[in-house]
C-alpha cells in the first residue's frame, strides 16, 4: 500500500512539475494563478504535501484545464 501511495505521490510532482514548466511559471506564478501560497505549492511539486481536492481544482483552473487532465496518467494502472 505504501509503495502505491509513493508512486502516486511521485507520479503527482512530475505532473506538477511538468505543467509548470510548460507554462514558464514560477512557484510564485502559480500561487498567484491558483490564489495558493506559492511555498505550498512548492511543496506539492517536492512531495512534502498532497494537495486536497478544492486545491488541485484551483490548481487545474490556473492551468486551463480539469481536473482529470491535471490527474491523468497520476493513478498508476494495477
């Protein structure tokens, strides 16, 4: 179980990670777009947090896209 909840966790800061990069945000960017503290979400692409549900919509709003897109590929395949 562990080991899922790792994958996903990692899976979720690369998708983070990539996203951001897309855009050429930076962490402070993206707080402003998502109206989150920048150092939480900082946090999220490090892996020191999950972000909760009202969060990733507020994350997926900034980026222009869902929710489902913003969590594909995050949730590996058993």
């Amino acid at each position: 179980m562990n080991d899922k909840k790792d994958k996903i966790r990692t899976n979720l800061m690369t998708r983070l990670h990539e996203l951001r990069e897309a855009k050429g945000w930076s962490f402070r960017q993206v707080g402003l777009e998502a109206d989150i503290e920048h150092k939480q979400y900082e946090g999220y692409e490090k892996g020191e947090n999950i972000p909760g549900f009202f969060v990733l919509c507020r994350i997926a709003d900034a980026y222009g896209i869902s929710v489902s897109e913003l969590l594909k590929g995050v949730h590996p395949v058993p």
